[in-house]
C-alpha cells in the first residue's frame, strides 16, 4: 500500500469539506431521478452520493423514509 506524499501533514484548503454548500444543497437540490447520477445508492459500506452532486439531500431520506414504512 502506498502512503499519500502529503500524510502526516495539515490538508489544504482544497481537501476540506465546504461544510454551509454542503447543508444548503441538501435542502435546496432537487434530483432528477431521470438523471442515474442523481439517483441514490447503497453498497456495503452505506450510500453512494453527494447532496451538492444532487444525489443525496433530503428529498432522497423522505422518498426513502416513504418506501421503507
């Protein structure tokens, strides 16, 4: 396994979260669920999605919510 050049190190900006467009996309993206990438999905270890790429917001839990009960 190959340890990364930058390991032990602080992150850059760039590797940080931008944790406000995160939220706010979440509440305000509406998917298209003719669009594959906005759909969400589950592997083993969880969903597979972003709420600023639109595939996984709150819109994603209630439909889900919905089919499960």
């Amino acid at each position: 396994m190959n340890v990364h050049p930058r390991a032990g190190q602080l992150p850059i900006l760039s590797d940080l979260a931008n944790i406000p467009r995160l939220v706010s996309a979440y509440f305000t993206e509406i998917p298209d669920p003719s669009v594959r990438e906005q759909r969400v999905s589950f592997g083993t270890s969880g969903h597979r999605g972003s709420s600023v790429h639109g595939s996984f917001n709150e819109r994603h839990i209630l439909a889900i919510t919905q089919a499960i009960c």
